[in-house]
C-alpha cells in the first residue's frame, strides 16, 4: 500500500505516516498493539550511575530476545512494515517490565527508553500509548528519559526536534545519544537543547591516554555546562578513563565498569560501588 505523508509542523518536509495511522488517539491504540505475538522480545536493563550522589540515575531498557538473545536477533527482523507499532510496543513493554521489577519503589531512579524518530509521525499522537502505560503503573512521566536509538541516522534535524519538545511538553526528559557520532551533534544542539546528552563511546576509549580524545571530551564538558544540559559518559570500562572525565567535574556514567545490562533485571548501588 502506499504510504501517505504529511509535511511536518517544524521544516514543511513531507514525514510518511504509516497507511493504519488516521491521526488521532483512537487509531494510535493500533501501534500499541500492533505486533501482537509476531515478534516476541524482552529487554536488559543497564544502570546510568550518580558517582557523585553514589547512586543510580536511571536504567536504560536494551531490546533484547525473549530468551536474553542479542539486541540484533531482534532489532534485524524489524522492517518498514512493523516499525512504528514495534517501536510503541517497546515503549509500553519497557515501562511494564520495569514496574513488575520495582522501579517506582526504587527511590526516584529513572527509566531511560530509546525511540526510533522515524516512527513518529504525529507527535503528540504517537506518545499516547506511552502516558497511558506510565499512568497505569503509576510512573510519573518525569521519571522516563526518551533517547534516541544509537545507530539511527536523523536526517532531518527540525523535525527531530520538534519530536523532543513535544516530549517536554508531556513532562518526559529528554536525550540525545552517541554526542558526537556526527548525525547527533553540535547542528541538533542548535535547533534544541536536551535535557541529557551521552557523549559517544568511541571518543571515550583510551581518552586518559589519548590527548586528542582529552581535547575533544574537555571541550563537550564545557559545551554541555554553558548550554545547561546534563551530560552522560557511556561506554566507560577502566578506572583511568572513568577518573577523567570525574576529574573534569563529569558524575554520570555508563558502562561495564559498574555493570554490564541485567537480563531482566535492575541493578543495585551495591553492584558496583
């Protein structure tokens, strides 16, 4: 069938909407449940930590198969055909899982979920399965964190931010990851200012020992504190490179370091302290 398209409120670019997506709250329910038994999945779960504070910020949700598979035994049988109820069907399951491992008791530790932008079509419609399952488990909407899905290309930046501050404006946090990538970077940064940024893994590694990559990530440390925006080292996996950026005034991080993602399961500060 022939997608139809509609031009986006931000740039006029024409964003194809899926052929079920009338536009409203009632045709949106069709995304949440979608997938059906089709494609069976779960996720792990890995901590961003406070090391400052000495505690865990938030735990983002990593697809994974129903058995604790890898993320592409999922993520490669996803197609344009089941994109956007799948990605609603992870936001929904996400947050269920989450909630039967006691997140909401866990003392306001947050719920990091990525999206896939190009399953967005109507902002404000597409985020509606998402407040309902927050509101069904009794999830405050300031506790989940939108980011973007690592390896998805945003060609088309305005747009992209309109989906974030539409977000906002529900009362969810939002992040940008892989900073500094190249298709996440200083040109989104311009057209809107997250509340989170997670700095790319590549231009961790080795940084203690690596000038250009020290030159790099003390320059992103400085950006995201002018611009207010809260930044989040992932990937880290030595002492050295997490007593850099501690040294740069940095507090959360990511990585294996402090834990690697729990199938299923939801870390503790005693994991890693």
């Amino acid at each position: 069938m022939e997608e139809q398209t509609q031009a986006t409120p931000a740039s006029g670019t024409p964003t194809p909407v899926p052929p079920h997506c009338g536009g409203d709250r009632e045709s949106c329910a069709i995304c949440g449940n979608g997938l059906g038994g089709e494609l069976a999945f779960s996720f792990a779960y890995q901590p961003i930590v406070d090391l400052a504070a000495g505690r865990i910020y938030a735990h983002e949700a990593l697809v994974r198969g129903p058995e604790g598979q890898s993320a592409a035994s999922v993520l490669e049988r996803i197609g344009e055909a089941n994109r956007y109820s799948f990605d609603q069907a992870c936001r929904v399951k996400a947050i269920d899982l989450a909630c039967d491992l006691g997140l909401p008791e866990r003392g306001g530790e947050k719920l990091s979920i990525n999206f896939l932008p190009h399953a967005v079509y109507r902002p404000e419609v597409c985020i509606q399965t998402t407040l309902q399952a927050a509101h069904r488990r009794g999830l405050d909407v300031s506790s989940i964190v939108f980011e973007v899905t690592e390896g998805e290309r945003i060609e088309d930046g305005p747009w992209f931010a309109e989906i974030l501050r539409e977000y906002r404006r529900q009362g969810f946090l939002t992040a940008i990851d892989d900073f500094g990538a190249g298709y996440a970077g200083l040109r989104l940064l311009a057209d809107f200012q997250p509340d989170l940024i997670k700095l790319d893994m590549d231009l961790v590694r080795n940084v203690d020992t690596q000038p250009a990559r020290q030159a790099i990530a003390r320059s992103t440390v400085r950006l995201a504190q002018e611009l207010g925006i809260a930044l989040v080292v992932e990937g880290i996996e030595t002492p050295g490179e997490r007593d850099f950026f501690l040294h740069e005034g940095v507090s959360l991080f990511q990585g294996y370091l402090f834990s690697r993602p729990a199938f299923q399961g939801l870390a503790v500060a005693d994991d890693w302290r």
